[in-house]
C-alpha cells in the first residue's frame, strides 16, 4: 500500500484503523514478526492462492469482489485481507466486529464516498448483528465499498442471506503437518530466534497442541523460548509442561478454543452429564458465542442420539431459538438444560452412519437409473413409455405399506440404515423386519 494512500486512510478516523508496527523486535509477538508481507511468502492454502487460484486472480487482475474468509484460526485471514489491499493499492479500513458497531461502519461509508472507492475489512464479522450488516448492504451493492469478512464460523448461519448473496466466500483450511513444519522451520531462522542455540528434537506435542493453528504453534514456540535460556533443547515434554501452565490463560483467549469444545461434545456423547457441564461452564466463562454452544447441540443431536430419541432435536433447535432471545448471563440456564438432557439422553448414531454410507454408495455407483415404477410421470409420452406404471400407492393398502422396489436395480437390498441397540430404534428394526422381511435383513 503506496505511503499516500496509507495517509489518507488514518484520516479517516484513527479508532476505526488497527495499525500493525513493522519493526523486528522482540517486544513483538513473533506471529506478528513473521507476518507474510508478499503472497509468495504466505504459506498453505495453494487451493486459493496457487497457479489461477481465485484470490491469487484477484490480486494480479486488479479486480475484487466482496468476499468472505472462512476458515479456524490462526491460518492467515487478516494476512490475506491486507495482502489483497496492498496488491490493489486501494485505502484499507479494518475494524473488529467486537469493538465496533453501526456508528463505526457509517463513518467508514461516508468516508468511502471521498475516496470513490475504499476497502473495508472486518474481522470477526460473524459477531455483527442483523443491524450491523444490514448498514453495510447498500454500499457493498454500490461498490463504493469492497467488504473483506473474516469468519471462523459458516457464514451460511452468521452472515445475513441479502449480503451473502453479494459476496463471495473463500474456505481456508487448518494447517498440516507439512504448512507446520514450513512455519516452525521459518520461526527458527527469524532474526532474533536464530541468535539462540535451539534444537527441535521432538515436534508431536507442539503440532498436536497447535490444532493446525499457525498463530497458536508460534506462541507455543515463544513460550518454551521465553521459558529457556540462549540453549534450548525443545520437546514432547517440555512443549506440554509450560502448555499446561498456561492453560488458564490460554482459555481466556480463545487459544483452547477447539480442544474444550471436542471435550464438551465428547463428554456429551459419553453420557457424562458432569463433565459436560464442566466443559459448558469453562466455555461460559472464557466468553465463547452462546449460539455457537447451541449450533454444536443442534448437530449432536442428530448425530449422536438421533432417532434413539427424536426429542433431542427439538430441545436442541428451542434451546438455539431461546438464546438468540435470552442472551448472557441468564441462557447459561438454558444451555445448562439441554446438556444435561442430551447427556443423558439414549445415544445412537445410525442417522450419521446411513447418510455417510449412502454418499460412499452414490460416489462410488454414480447416477443409477430411477426404477420406471417410480418415475414422474407429467406427460402423455412417458406414461407411454411407462414411467409411473407399476407404482402401488401405499395409502391403498394396509397399514399403508405394500412391498415394492425403491431402489436402483443394481442396489436392490443394500441396507444403508441400521437401527441400534436402544428402545426406540428396536421397536423401529422390529417394524422393518415385519415390513420388509427379508429384503434388507433387518
């Protein structure tokens, strides 16, 4: 970004800019030292940045869409956001959605209109209300402002339909072994670290710990240098002791983010009710998003009790409806009830497995032809050539059920769901049984 378009930016307004020091030195955190400052610098996401990959597009056609970064933390959003600006040379505004609110976003619109055209960058964009993003829509329709929206959440549920439907959304993945080991390589021979004798003996714990977190493996790797002296042997051992004494500190931050929300749904799908709750209340007080809680109760009760019981569904959908009426503190109430229901509730995961299996099936058999007996029939030409003809309408017979094919010939009698062992999905094998007979083996 050229000096003069910076200098016009920060008059904006100064509270609306997060300004990042460029300096090399160790009062910075060493993520922000290795911030990428050229897109060949950026490690992973080759799927967008790679040869004609879009983003990459993007910045050598001079063209940018309003779009959305989703990805998990630490895997290079904000680093993006500002390398597209600075390939576009355009003035660059960023705001947090947690500090920021309608005043903020008008004062950057009306800005934009000095500048015929400006780009908006908005971190944490899933934290906007409806209000929030609603005032952006008519200049993001204009164009006089190019939103950039980082996400960690789908924004299919957190960004609204009318500025969805205006933008275009970018997927970045966590890191991997390879995009881990490139980062830590590259932390070792930054200027100040390589001062210090280190020797990585053992990586596991610290890409274990790291979640496929680049942020997150950048600070474990500052904490054992911080915890060291100018001679470092760095391992499994060492990497989980100064982990575990920061875990109270890492959690007000967000930085156990993942780890406590698996434990949360793994307590709940162990029927633990106690620990289940723990792991609620550690989320409560690190101040995590109350409708991410109840989004990951909603799938659960799909995929972990499913039609061992059929209520789990609703009292997870009512207890995601209530707290976008009920905020904090009192919906900890509601989470609170729901948990415990889901934790003690019969557990079944034959939904999740029907569906996966039924994917494989269809990925690995493709486009099968619909039975004729089951074909939509409209016109006079395909009742001809028989489409519909054999169809029983099950209504006609007892009990509403006549044995028939709905299968694709070449997959007659693949049984896809399979009932498991609790009261409800028993009494649902027994009925299938007495249905189908031998068919599907029930």
């Amino acid at each position: 970004m050229s000096n003069l378009y910076m200098a016009d930016v920060l008059k904006l307004s100064a509270n609306l800019i997060i300004s990042r020091p460029m300096l090399f030195n160790t009062q910075i955190p060493l993520a922000e030292r290795l911030r990428p400052k050229t897109i060949d610098a950026f490690i992973g996401q080759a799927h967008l940045l790679g040869e004609n990959g879009p983003i990459r597009n993007i910045m050598s056609s001079g063209v940018l869409p309003s779009i959305v970064l989703w990805g998990p933390p630490g895997v290079g959003k904000t680093t993006l956001a500002q390398l597209i600006a600075s390939s576009l040379d355009k003035p660059f505004v960023s705001i947090s959605a947690v500090e920021a609110g309608v005043k903020e976003v008008r004062k950057v619109i009306e800005s934009a209109k000095q500048y015929g055209q400006l780009i908006l960058f908005i971190d944490e964009i899933h934290r906007f209300n409806k209000s929030q993003q609603d005032a952006l829509l008519k200049a993001v329709e204009l164009g006089s402002i190019k939103l950039i929206g980082a996400t960690t959440e789908n924004p299919s549920f957190e960004v609204i339909s009318a500025l969805l439907s205006r933008c275009q959304v970018y997927t970045l993945e966590a890191f991997g072994k390879a995009e881990l080991q490139t980062l830590l390589d590259k932390a070792l021979k930054e200027e100040s670290v390589a001062k210090k004798d280190i020797q990585v003996d053992e990586t596991e714990v610290l890409f274990r710990l790291s979640g496929g977190d680049g942020r997150k493996l950048l600070n474990l790797l500052e904490l054992c240098i911080e915890n060291g002296g100018d001679k470092l042997v760095i391992n499994n051992a060492l990497v989980e002791q100064l982990a575990q004494q920061r875990v109270a500190q890492y959690d007000k931050k967000g930085e156990q983010h993942y780890d406590i929300i698996s434990a949360f749904i793994k307590s709940i799908r162990g029927s633990d009710p106690n620990a289940s709750v723990y792991w609620l209340a550690r989320m409560i007080e690190g101040g995590e998003d109350p409708k991410f809680i109840a989004r990951r109760l909603l799938i659960l009760a799909s995929e972990d009790i499913g039609n061992a019981n059929p209520t789990a569904l609703v009292m997870a959908n009512n207890c995601f409806q209530a707290i976008n009426v009920i905020g904090y503190p009192e919906c900890r109430i509601i989470l609170s009830q729901t948990v415990i229901y889901l934790a003690c509730s019969a557990k079944s995961n034959a939904s999740y497995k029907a569906i996966n299996e039924a994917q494989a099936l269809v990925r690995k058999t493709g486009d099968l032809a619909v039975p004729l007996a089951i074909r939509n029939a409209p016109t006079k030409l395909m009742k001809e050539l028989g489409y519909g003809e054999d169809y029983k309408y099950a209504h006609s017979h007892p009990g509403s059920f006549i044995d028939q094919e709905f299968m694709p010939e070449e997959l007659s009698g693949n049984r896809l769901y399979d009932p498991q062992s609790n009261p409800r999905e028993h009494k649902m094998r027994e009925e299938l049984k007495k249905k189908w007979g031998s068919r599907y083996k029930y």
